[in-house]
C-alpha cells in the first residue's frame, strides 16, 4: 500500500474543510435602511473584501492539482469551487441591497 504524501493530505483536508464552512444567511434589504450612511460604507467595505476573499479561495480551489488516484477527488473540488461561487452571488446580492439603500439615504453617494 504507498503512502499518501503530507501535501496531498494538507489539500484535502483543506477542502473538505472549505466544504463545510457554507453560510446561509438571508438578505434583509430593510436593515440596511436602518444604517447611517457611515455603517453602510463600511458595510459595503466589508461586502466588497469578502467577495475578494471568497474569488480567491474559490480560484485556489479551481487551480488545485488533484491526484489521479484519489477518487472522487475532482468531484469535491468541483462541490467546493460551486459552494464558493454561491456564497459569491449571495455576498453580491447584499452588496447590491447596501449600494441601493446607500442611494436612497445618503445622498451624497449618488
């Protein structure tokens, strides 16, 4: 039996871990309305850096190398690469709702 090489264990457990952390919050677009326009800049600050956060571990995740021999391997980077791209869509559906709700109260936004 070989022996499975510490890097090819590091990626897996690596994305099994990618996996499981998956956020299903909803987006409540009347909170927003209830911000000051300094709460919603830096909430679209935040938005703005988790997207960046999630393209690039979603594109690390694109680019792993797996191993031909470990099965299943490819249809778990596959699952991993799709988490990250709704949870993507999901921060940019918030970031649309802030900008939106910044237009209408702040009007120096505009």
């Amino acid at each position: 039996m070989k022996s499975i090489p510490k890097a090819v264990l590091s990626i897996i457990a690596t994305l099994l871990v990618a996996a499981g952390c998956s956020s299903a919050a909803s987006i409540d677009p009347s909170k927003y309305d209830k911000m000051s326009c300094a709460e919603l800049n830096s909430a679209l600050g935040e938005t703005a850096t988790d997207i960046s956060r999630n393209a690039i571990s979603r594109g690390k995740v694109a680019n792993t190398s797996v191993p031909t021999w470990l099965l299943g391997g490819e249809r778990v980077k596959t699952a991993v690469a799709n988490r990250e791209t709704a949870r993507i869509e999901r921060l940019q559906q918030r970031q649309q709702a802030i900008v939106a709700a910044r237009k209408r109260n702040c009007p120096s936004s505009q």
